[in-house]
C-alpha cells in the first residue's frame, strides 16, 4: 500500500472576504513529485505555503507524513524549501550555506559540515565548499539551494517557483538536474510554476488550478491527452477548441464529421495542433504559415473555424493560400465541458 506523505481535507483559506483556497482535498504519496500549476492568482502558491506552515488553513485539515499539522508552524514541520531568489547567504561560503540549518538545530558544527559535504558531493558541488554564492553560475547556486534543504532530511521538499530567476537557456539543465536528485533522494516534493512545459518535464503528477479550486489532476500525459475541462485542454499546451454538434454518434463542425461516443447535442471538443494532418487540394485553406525551426505552423480557416496545425519541419511546407484537407484521427478528438 503507497505511503501517503501529505494530505488535504477540505482546506478552505481565506483573507477577509477573499477566498484564496476553496475546500480542497487531495493526497500526495511518499517520493512523488507533484506540481500545483495555474494562472496567477489560483491559489497554487498559498497551497504550498499552507504545507510549509506559512500559513495556517481557515478550516479543514493539512496533514504531513499521518500527522495533522494544521495548527503547527513552520518550525514545528519537517519541511524543506527552496525559493524563488535561493534565499542564500551571501557572505557564507557554500558549506556554510548548506551546514547553516542542522547546526542552528543543535547538532555538532563538526558533524553537520560532514552531512554538509556529503551532501554537496551528491548534487555535484564537490570542490566548491569554499565559494560564495556569487561566484557560483545561476544552476549552481539552485543546486546549493536543493542540498541545503535536503541535508535536514526533511518529510517534504517544496519548490515555490524554483526556475524564475534562471536564464531560459539553463533552465531545461536545472530543471531535469532538480529532477534527477528529487527521484535519487526518494524525495516526496511539491513544486509550484505557472510554466506548463515545466510542470509536464518534471512532475509525476500535476494538480491544475482554477480560482482556488482543482480543475483537474493527473499525470502529465492525462492532462494533455485527456483534458477534463476546456480550461485544462487550454491552459495545458496548445489545444483547438472546436464547438460542435454531436448527431446519431457523428461530431459535426465545419467541413469536419468523426464518430464519437456522446449523446446528441451541442459539445465543445479539443484536438491538439500537432495531431491534424494536411494534405494538398481539400477545400479548407492555410492562413499563415510560420517557421519555427524544428516544425512549421500554419493558421487553416475551414468555413467559420481557423485550427493551430503543428506539422515537423521533415515534411513538405505549405504556403498561405493553399488549399488543403483536414487529416484528423476520431480518437484525438477529446469532448470537454
């Protein structure tokens, strides 16, 4: 039976009038990663400030490793963090940095400088204990963020926004080494971005939010290939919402008739830019067409519909202007509500 790390029943929090978190319940096994993702504003970063104990919950229960913690405060919860600035001493060294919480928590400073080096050894910082934080490069100093939470052996390890001050350009490094040492620690983590490419790279599992409230959870490939909503098929990569109408098990929009297994009536469904196919000579027509160097994009108006096509760049290109035909397989046609 999966060990349950951290569980929610019913968390309402609220600021005055304002309801930033709205009776959410959901658990999070021991060693998985789990990302609250959503606009600004969701609720996702009060969630994970209300598992740190930075704040405490109007009603319901916040439990850790089996126990309720909800009226605990930060210090009294076995909770590591990592922050969006690092939060690193500037004037420390790197093995001060990392030996800086088991020694304010009484253990020996001889001691907590060895865990301290075992530790960096680990993230690969091993010859670096005696740079400060400005001599090290952005993954670096994340890294010495990750090892200093970790050298407390926390129960959970909490990423708020993790990647925002890295350059685009490291952050695909930073965020599969964030991974790397999360799954070889065994770490139950849970990460919060409002990046969706970032949730999908990195996550078990994602908790979409919507107005302080889950809108939907699941695996990264559940989201993306089974959107439970039209704000999860949007929010989650690029998606073509398509209204339609649903007769006799055929979904009928625009030039477009699949099967489906729906009642009839008035349906909204998704399908992802990069399952339609195109094909010379139909009676829908591209729009535009962009080179994004490992795959074009084309804009293709069908009577009163325009559909995002993803196409790779190994096929032949399409001009704007050519007429074409809309390739789409029935069982990439996801209906939402």
């Amino acid at each position: 039976m999966t060990e349950t790390a951290i569980e929610f029943v019913n968390v309402l929090k609220r600021y005055g009038s304002a309801v930033a978190v709205d009776k959410m319940s959901f658990s999070i096994a021991k060693g998985e990663l789990v990302t609250f993702l959503g606009p600004s504003g969701c609720g996702k970063t009060t969630s994970l400030r209300l598992i740190a104990g930075l704040e405490l919950p109007t009603e319901g229960q916040v439990k850790i490793a089996g126990r309720d913690v909800s009226r605990d405060p930060a210090s009294e919860r076995n909770v590591g963090m990592v922050f969006q600035s690092y939060a690193l001493f500037p004037h420390m060294s790197v093995l001060d940095n990392v030996s800086y919480g088991p020694t304010i928590r009484g253990v020996p400073k001889a001691e907590a400088r060895d865990r301290a080096r075992a530790i960096l050894d680990q993230v690969g910082l091993a010859g670096y204990e005696a740079r400060l934080p400005s001599e090290l490069s952005g993954g670096q100093q994340q890294r010495v963020a990750v090892a200093r939470a970790i050298v407390q052996q926390p129960d959970v390890l909490l990423f708020d926004e993790p990647l925002s001050n890295v350059d685009a350009k490291l952050r695909r490094k930073v965020r599969a080494e964030i991974r790397e040492l999360q799954q070889r620690f065994g770490l139950t983590a849970v990460y919060v971005t409002h990046d969706q490419e970032e949730a999908l790279a990195v996550s078990d599992r994602i908790v979409v939010m919507k107005m302080g409230q889950i809108a939907q959870i699941g695996t990264p490939a559940e989201l993306y290939e089974q959107p439970a909503s039209s704000f999860v098929a949007d929010f989650i990569g690029d998606a073509n919402l398509i209204e339609g109408k649903v007769s006799s098990g055929t979904f009928h929009a625009a030039h477009l008739a699949l099967p489906v297994r729906a009642a009839d009536g008035i349906v909204t469904a998704t399908i992802r830019p990069e399952r339609i196919r195109l094909a010379k000579g139909g009676i829908a027509t591209i729009r535009s067409a962009s080179y994004l160097g490992s795959r074009m994009e084309y804009v293709v108006q069908d009577e009163n519909l325009e559909f995002l096509v993803s196409r790779p760049i190994s096929e032949p290109r399409l001009t704007a202007g050519d007429s074409v035909d809309l390739q789409i397989d029935p069982a990439d046609l996801v209906l939402v509500r």
